[in-house]
C-alpha cells in the first residue's frame, strides 16, 4: 500500500493571506476573533527567532482556558517542533493572555475532540470534510476509522494557562 502524499505548509501568496490575522492580534483586535482562534508566540528551536502562528481552535473549556489546536501540517509542523522544544512562549485567546502548558492529546481524546467540531459544524461539513482531505493527502469521511486515521497524522494539542497545569 502507498503512503499517501500530505502537501506541505502553504507558501507564497497563501502564505500570506493565512498570516492576516496576526496582524489583529498584533492591533489589539484579536478579540474579535474571540476563542476561535489563538495567537500562539512561539521560539525557533534552532534559530531563536519569536514567532507569531494564528490556529484555529477546535475545543475551547472556559472551565479552565484550554485551548485544543490541530497541527495541520502533521509532523512538519513547525510550531509544533518549536513547542515541544519548549518554545511555547505566550497564548492569546479571546481576552486572555497567558504563558502557555501544552500536552499532547491521546487518539481516544483526539478523536472525539473532532467528532465533536464536526457536530458543531455539521452545516460546513463538506467544507471541513474538504480541507481536511487536502490536509491528510486522502479522502476524509467522517467516519469513526477515518477520524482514528486522521489523529493519527494530524497531532491535536492543548494549551492552558501555565498557572493551570
């Protein structure tokens, strides 16, 4: 059996129109994205650059603040190499700000994390559907072997307030 090719991160013009709403964030306005969305400040692991990455955020707990992001790129992610280098160096989500703890979600919790925003968003479900096809590099179904195979590739991680963890 083949491997299926997963594309890599964006480039060129894609690349910058993704980075938009940091530019909200860096305004002052990201709280018009509300906890849909997570401005995450991050280190290189290798060359110490701050890095600003914009997520979308599939499973917010107002209980406790945690935030669950995808790592759309798989393991070439690359704020997902920065983070569990320890470089996760601030969270901005919604009114919050927040030094960050991170952990990665096992596949029984991932796979119900997205089952869940696929029922929230059951009305843009060929859409998500869509993306994440393009994302994983095969058709993605909704089905519960198809979301174990997705968590499989696309990592789901948690931030929370460090003072939480």
């Amino acid at each position: 059996m083949t491997r299926p090719v997963q594309p890599g991160p964006p480039a060129g013009l894609l690349r910058a129109i993704l980075h938009l709403p940091v530019y909200l964030y860096r305004a002052r306005l990201g709280v018009l994205l509300g906890h849909r969305f997570l401005l995450l400040v991050h280190r290189g692991r290798r060359s110490g650059r701050r890095y600003e990455t914009v997520l979308e955020v599939v499973r917010y707990d107002p209980a406790t603040g945690e935030s669950v992001v995808v790592a759309g790129w798989g393991r070439r992610t690359a704020w997902l190499h920065n983070v569990e280098a320890g470089g996760a160096l601030a969270v901005l989500t919604g009114r919050r700000h927040y030094a960050p703890a991170h952990r990665l979600l096992d596949a029984d919790e991932a796979a119900a994390v997205v089952a869940e925003y696929e029922r929230r968003n059951r009305f843009i479900a060929p859409v998500v559907r869509a993306v994440l096809s393009r994302l994983v590099g095969w058709r993605y179904h909704g089905t519960e072997d198809a979301r174990r195979r997705l968590v499989a590739q696309l990592p789901l991680l948690a931030f929370r307030p460090r003072s939480q963890s």
